[in-house]
C-alpha cells in the first residue's frame, strides 16, 4: 500500500493510462488517486473529462472479426506440422506452411558484413578520388611552374 500523497503527474499517469473508471485503477495507488481529487478537484476533474472522452471514443470502437484465413493461419503457426495436416484434411482445406526464416544471428551476420563492405568500397573510392585530385593539383602547378619558366 502506498502511503505517500500523489502527485499530479503521477494521477495524470493513471488517469491516461488505465482510464476514468477508478475500478480500472492499480489497486495499490486507488485511494491515494482517490484522495487526490478531494485535495485537487479542479485538475482532477479536468484530467477526468479528458480521460471519459477517451474511453468514450474506445467504448465505441468495435473490434473487427477475424476472417477465416487468418484463423487458418494463426493455428497453422500454434500447432504441429502433422496436427495442421489433419486437421486440414478433415475439412478440406489447404493448410497454411509458415515460411522458413533464418535464424536472427545469421541475419546479423551477414548484414554487418554487407555494411562493413560497403563502407570499404565508400572509402576506397572516397580515398582514390582524393589521391587523384591531389596529383591532378600537382601536375597543375608543375606545368603552370615550367610556363612560368620559359616566359622569362
């Protein structure tokens, strides 16, 4: 039990989190909630409104009906390979084989060194593009130096 006073951000918390209804509350933190509005009944009752509205909008949302392909699916993945099989056979339908995924280490793996590649041909090429303006430069003011030369 929580014997401390609440906070106004910490009855906010609650307020959006669980919604208006006290019965939704943690019960460890309902009476200091509880004593919260009768200290502060102005922000509470603000807060409040806000959260009926909320669980107004949400009351009134309907949760679609899954359709029976996904039902299909969701047992395909939950049961056995053989099990999905004959229960597929008995109601004459094609069962759903989830497709096989690599294990998550190998994807790792093989990113890093797709990256790692990446990054080497950037650099190279960043690098061989610097060394070739560089000597470009060079050439440059090598040439403009022998013009120079033999205008005296």
């Amino acid at each position: 039990m929580i014997t401390q006073p609440m906070t106004s951000d910490r009855f906010e918390a609650i307020v959006e989190a669980y919604g208006a209804n006290p019965n939704r509350w943690p019960e460890a933190e309902r009476d200091a909630a509880r004593a919260f509005m009768q200290r502060e009944p102005q922000v509470a009752r603000a807060l409040m409104a806000e959260a009926r509205g909320v669980d107004a909008l949400l009351g009134s949302l309907a949760a679609p009906e899954p359709s029976d392909t996904l039902q299909w699916e969701v047992l395909a993945r939950l049961m056995p390979a053989a099990v999905v099989e004959k229960v597929a056979d008995e109601h004459n339908v094609v069962p759903f084989v989830a497709p096989h995924r690599p294990k998550s280490r190998v994807m790792w793996l093989a990113g890093g060194l797709a990256a790692a590649c990446a990054a080497g041909v950037i650099f190279g090429v960043n690098l061989g593009l610097a060394s070739t303006a560089d000597l470009r430069a060079e050439d440059v003011l090598v040439a403009a130096n022998y013009s120079d030369v033999d205008s005296w």
